[in-house]
C-alpha cells in the first residue's frame, strides 16, 4: 500500500501499479484484499474458543475498543492535517461537511468486526456458510436492486445511491468525477466474506502447516477460488471499486497460493538461506506495527503538503510554490532518469525504504503498536 499510494508522480505509472480504470484488474488492484486476507489469517492465529458466549465483558470491550480505534484512525487520516490553503494562498481550517467517513481503515475496522462477531457466534462452519451468504447475497443484491440496465455501472451500481442517501454524497469520495466510495457501505458486505475467507485459510495453516496434506490443501483451496471467479465474472466482472463477489474469489485465491509461497520462503528461511532470512524479517517488522507504519504513510506526506517551497511565478504573475515531496522527485530524482515512470517508481521505492527503516528500528527495540 505504503508503494502504490507514493508515486513521484500520479500521472507517471507503470501499468501494473495503476489500478484499473473500472472492470477488471491489475497487481495494485491485490493489495487491499490480500490485507483482508491477512486480516483474516490474524484472527485464526488468536482462535476464540468461547463460540456462542455472547455474555463475556472482556470480549466485548476489546471488540468494540480495537473497532473504534482503527475506525477512527482511518477519520484521522481522512481529516489531517486538518488545514489547507484557500484560493488566496491563506490557511484555513478544513470544513467537516465535507469530510470523507469512509476509507482503507475503516472498511477494515468494519470487516474485522462483523468476522469477529460472525465467528463468535457460529465458528468455522459459521464462517464458510456466511461467506457464502455474503457473496451470493451481493450478486442477488446487484441485480435485484441495478438503478439502470447495468447493475456494474458507477450509476447503475445500488450501492451508488445507497451511500449517497445514507453517508451524504459530500461526505464520499469525488475522484470519480461524481461522488462514489470505493470502501461504501454496501461493497463492505462481500469485504466481509474475504476476512471471513482468509481466516478458513489461516485456521487451515494453523491446523495443517506441518503436514504435506495442508499445503496440498491450501493449494487447492486458492486454485478452486481462482476457477470459480474465472467462471462467475461471465456474470459478474472482476471490480475492484464495486468489490465484486468474483473480484473477492479471484483475490483469496490468489492470496492462499500466496501464503503457500511465503510458508515456503519460510522453511527457507529456517534452513538458514540468508535472502529468505532477511526477507521474512523485513516482513515481521512490517506485520508487528503494520497499523503505525500504514498510518504513519498517510500523516507524514499530508503534513508535508502544508510546506511550501517556491518556484517561480506563473503567467499572471501570481507565485508557484512547490511541495517537498514535488520538489524532492522533480529536483532530486527526475534528472537522473529518461522515463518518468521509472523515476517515479524510484520515489515510491524510497519512501517505502524509509517506512521500512522505521519498521525494522522499532522491531529490533520491541517496541510494538496495536489497537
């Protein structure tokens, strides 16, 4: 995410760190669901074996504490730095009727919390069912509900008017051109379905590591999700922005054949291979304070945005001003390079090098940051 969300430039990509423009998908276009995915591989690493005890204070406070925290950090990040620059150059503070209220964190806040409860009230065999439940029910909403001929369509989508009647439509996102959440309230239900999924596969890591039978079983398990969305998107298209029930398929699949690789890297690891060694350790110092590094990729850039360098004047005279982060990738790293992309990739590498720094001082100290 730190990657994708940091480019030099927005308008110098390589294809595959560009999400796609509606139907369809590309490499950027996995990285929130494969966080789902880990999200629902956590919850099966810390199984609850109280099923069915609704009655447990301790529960309930930590559930609705760690729902909060991370919802709110996502408002946070949506609000900061609470100030910008009006038409006249002065600062002034944000208005509030027009702060965003959903987003990355807190479509996770959302799903973690509606798997916890799911899994609390029926177990694992709660979980494949409503799984089922949630995507199949989404596909039925679609169609049952299209506000047009196509229920795919940014206008025809139900969810579209949905949020804007619920949320209000100057509280969503307007980088669609008209306003449209990508992390609304309706495509969090088949959200739901993929933490929900990736917590089957992490109980199966869990249970089955150690045996051939569980990896063969986790190959299979990503395989069949894979051949199954391939199937369902003649139907229903892989859409990231709608979160599509196929799209959540094609993305679990992908993602459990992916935590076959890393078990794999693992024991290479284990064995004592210095490359795998230290690219697990980089991931663990990423996954220990995953929620301060990724909060911490969205308040530093924004608060740099206040600062302003300058840069000449335009053709009305008025002055150009520059942020240290445009003036960093155009003076510093564009020079170098004959492709802008390349130079704008090289950015984002940087900036996720220092995010990972971070990560590794505060692992190598312990010092670790939850909700």
């Amino acid at each position: 995410m730190i990657l994708v969300n940091n480019p030099g430039a927005w308008a110098h990509l390589y294809g595959p760190l560009a999400h796609a423009p509606w139907h369809g998908w590309t490499l950027t276009d996995l990285v929130f669901p494969f966080f789902l995915f880990a999200v629902g591989n956590a919850l099966a690493m810390a199984p609850d074996a109280a099923v069915g005890r609704l009655a447990d204070p301790f529960f309930w406070r930590r559930w609705l504490r760690r729902a909060l925290v991370i919802f709110g950090l996502g408002l946070l990040l949506n609000a900061w730095p609470f100030l910008g620059y009006d038409g006249s150059g002065a600062l002034q503070f944000k208005e509030l009727e027009s702060l965003r209220f959903m987003g990355v964190l807190q479509r996770i806040a959302l799903c973690w919390a509606c798997a916890a409860l799911v899994l609390r009230l029926a177990g694992v065999r709660g979980a494949w069912s409503a799984a089922a439940v949630l995507l199949l029910g989404y596909w039925a909403a679609c169609i049952v509900w299209a506000q047009g001929a196509d229920p795919y369509s940014l206008e025809g989508f139900f969810g579209t008017a949905l949020d804007r009647a619920w949320l209000g439509a100057s509280h969503l996102y307007q980088g669609e051109g008209v306003p449209f959440d990508p992390e609304g309230l309706a495509s969090t239900l088949p959200a739901v379905a993929q933490v929900l999924l990736g917590f089957l596969a992490g109980d199966a890591w869990r249970k089955r590591a150690s045996d051939a039978a569980g990896w063969r079983w986790l190959i299979a398990f990503g395989a069949a999700a894979v051949l199954l969305a391939a199937l369902w998107q003649g139907v229903m298209p892989i859409n990231k922005k709608l979160w599509t029930s196929s799209y959540v398929l094609l993305t679990t699949g992908l993602a459990a054949l992916a935590l076959v690789a890393l078990g794999w890297a693992m024991s290479r690891a284990s064995a004592r291979r210095r490359p795998f060694s230290a690219l697990t350790s980089v991931c663990e110092a990423f996954g220990r304070n995953a929620l301060l590094v990724f909060v911490l990729s969205g308040l530093v850039p924004r608060t740099l945005g206040l600062l302003r360098i300058p840069d000449g004047v335009g053709e009305a005279g008025e002055p150009k001003w520059l942020t240290p982060t445009a003036w960093l990738y155009r003076d510093g790293l564009l020079p170098h390079f004959t492709d802008p992309r390349a130079a704008s990739l090289a950015y984002a590498l940087a900036t996720l090098a220092f995010y990972a720094a971070i990560a590794i001082w505060l692992h190598r100290r312990r010092w670790y940051f939850t909700a």
